[in-house]
C-alpha cells in the first residue's frame, strides 16, 4: 500500500476518520508538524504507529483533542496551572502531561501514570478531530509523522519521504505555520516542569503561571523528544560558530569533503559550489524553515552538515533545543 497525499475535502476527511475508527494510521497537519494519527483508545491502532515509525514501544504519545470536556476521558487531574496553560493556548503548540485517567491504557502512554494532551490550532487537525468524534472516537493519538530519530515531517511530502507505504492517507494542510514541535509542560509533580520547549515560549508560560516553569530533574516523566540524538539528519551536522563558519567550509572543502550550509547571517562565499542556504534571521521563521532545510542539505553524497549557531536568548531557546540534537 503507497501512503497518498489527499486534499482535506470534506469527503476526504470523512473517509480519514473512517480509516482511523477501523484502526489504520492518518497522517494530519498541525500548526507544528505533521502528526502520524491512530484512535488512542484503540491499542493495536496505537502499536500501528510505533511499528510504522520504528519507534521503540515504550515512548508515550501525545493524545489530540477536539475540546475541552474531551479531556476529562484522558486525565484524572487537570491541575489549575495546566488548566490556565490551556485556556491561555489552546488550541495551540503546548502539550501538557497530566495525570493519566483509570481508562487510559498502556499502549498510549508508554506504561507511565501520565498522559500527553493538546489540541491542535489547524483548522484541517481540528476538522479531523471533529470528524473522528461524530463517529464516536476521542482522540487521536500522533507522534510527529517521521520515521524514529529523523527530522520532524512540516509538509506532506515529507511525511510520504519518511513513510512511503504504511499510511492510509496523508492530508495535505501545506506547510506547517510554527515548523517545530509543541511546548511541553508536564503537571504529574506539585510544580510545572518544561520537558520540552517548543513553539509557545517560556515567557508567555511564565506569564500565565505566575513563575517559570521549573528545568526537568531526575524525576521527570521521560520524553523521546528529550533524547541527545533526535530530530537528526542522516549527514552528521556540526554547529559552527559564525565567526568560524567560512574558514571552516574552505578547510572541508580542501581537504575533499562535500559540505552543505545551513547560513543565517554569513554570506555564501562566491567560490562555494555545494549547498548553501541562508535561513531567516529572526527565530519564528527559523524554525518554521528549519526541518525543511534540513532535508534539503540532507542529500546523498553529503559528507557534512554545517549549521551556523543562533543567538544564545530565550527567544531561541527552542531552536537551539532541536539544533542541539540534530548535531549531537
Ligand atoms: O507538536 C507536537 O507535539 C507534534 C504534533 C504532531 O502534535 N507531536 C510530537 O510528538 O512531537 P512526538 O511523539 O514526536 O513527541 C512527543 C513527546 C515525546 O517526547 C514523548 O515522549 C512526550 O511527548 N510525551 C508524550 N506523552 C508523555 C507522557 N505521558 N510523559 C512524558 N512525556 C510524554
Ligand atoms: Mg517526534
């Protein structure tokens, strides 16, 4: 079966929530990126997906939601902090991790006593949801819709790239408005922890919270997105600082290595005949640029990826988070 890439009609929508209700992957838009979906209450749906990504059985998945009163199905608790996050974001890229209802099985979750939660601000996610939920399902449960460890999927034809025959159908919403994955705030602890940052940015969580969010400790819920290498291209990548970058590039370049660039301030030298991509300057189109050029050097024959690093402030805090792995 060849996974194809659908228009979102309404009649097509209809036919994915079908597909999902009867067990098979949907892969979906999101503000963020594209989602592998399955019915979250439904566990062989749900190992569907780990066994598409390659993905290990034990990593917890984030359980979408069409509204609110859905996420009394989900959670035992919705602590007041997570509920003014969601009130506050939702529907938007934050995710929080509540405590986990009765109900909630072990397929979904990893096995841990939590559950992931978001609803998602696209409108064909949320005409998903909405199409799912007249047929009786809840939510959808969908890591991003890439094979284990690679860069995250932000247009259909990446997600078809990473996952060529093991999809019912890829809805096609264009490219994704925020390019890196949620926020993720976990509430399983008397005091918010940030496992993941992501495109609602620590300021604004801050400001809703009346604090910070605290750094992850040893205690914290595991998260796959947390691991050292994640959301890597298969040329090894290196984070080069800018004053370092064309000197760099001309000494790989001698010594024969075929190296493509991923530029933000400094210019292409005109001597330079390999890939060089000169990304937005300013964080929000950063990222929502990032993966795509990522699997636009990513090509064969590439010995090596250079990245020239971003400004060290919070508002790059999540870009640099998925830098960071990337050239681990
Ligand atoms: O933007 C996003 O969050 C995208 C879109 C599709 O919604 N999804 C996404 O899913 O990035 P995934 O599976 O690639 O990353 C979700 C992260 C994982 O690191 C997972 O371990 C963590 O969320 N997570 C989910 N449920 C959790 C739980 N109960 N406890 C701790 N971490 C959890
Ligand atoms: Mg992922």
């Amino acid at each position: 079966m060849s996974s194809p890439i659908v228009a979102p009609t309404a009649a097509a929508l209809a036919l994915a929530a079908r597909h999902l209700r009867a067990g098979e992957l949907v892969a979906f838009p999101t503000e963020t990126v594209y989602g592998l979906g399955a019915d979250a209450g439904n566990p062989e749906a749900v190992h569907r997906i780990f066994t598409a990504k390659g993905r290990p059985s034990d990593h917890p998945l984030i359980v979408h939601l069409g509204d609110m009163a859905q996420v009394k199905r989900w959670a035992r608790e919705f602590p007041e902090g997570a509920r003014r996050l969601a009130d506050a974001f939702w529907p938007g890229p934050l995710t929080l991790i509540l405590p986990r209802a009765a109900q909630v099985g072990d397929a979904v979750t990893g096995g841990q006593d939590s559950v992931g939660l978001r609803m998602p601000a696209h409108p064909v996610a949320q005409q998903l949801l909405a199409a799912f939920a007249a047929l009786g399902g809840s939510g959808i449960a969908a890591p991003s819709a890439n094979r284990f460890g690679h860069v995250s999927p932000t247009t259909a034809q990446h997600v078809r790239d990473d996952l060529p025959d093991t999809v019912a159908m890829i809805l096609d919403g264009g490219s994704c408005a925020v390019g890196i994955e949620s926020t993720i705030v976990a509430f399983t602890s008397r005091e918010p922890v940030l496992l993941r940052p992501g495109g609602i940015g620590i300021d604004a969580l801050t400001s809703v919270l009346g604090r910070a969010p605290n750094a992850p400790g040893a205690d914290s819920p595991r998260a796959s997105g947390t691991l050292d290498s994640h959301y890597a291209p298969h040329a090894p990548a290196l984070l080069i600082d800018p004053a370092d970058l064309l000197q760099e590039v001309a000494r790989r370049t001698a010594s024969g290595e075929r190296v493509a660039v991923l530029a933000r301030n400094i210019a292409r030298p005109s001597a330079f005949a390999g890939a060089w991509i000169t990304s937005p300057p300013d964080a929000p189109r950063y990222a929502h640029d990032l993966y795509a050029n990522l699997r636009g050097l990513d090509a064969p024959g590439v010995t090596t990826i250079l990245i020239e690093a971003v400004p060290d402030n919070p508002d790059w805090l999540a870009v640099r988070d998925r830098l960071t792995r990337a050239t681990h």
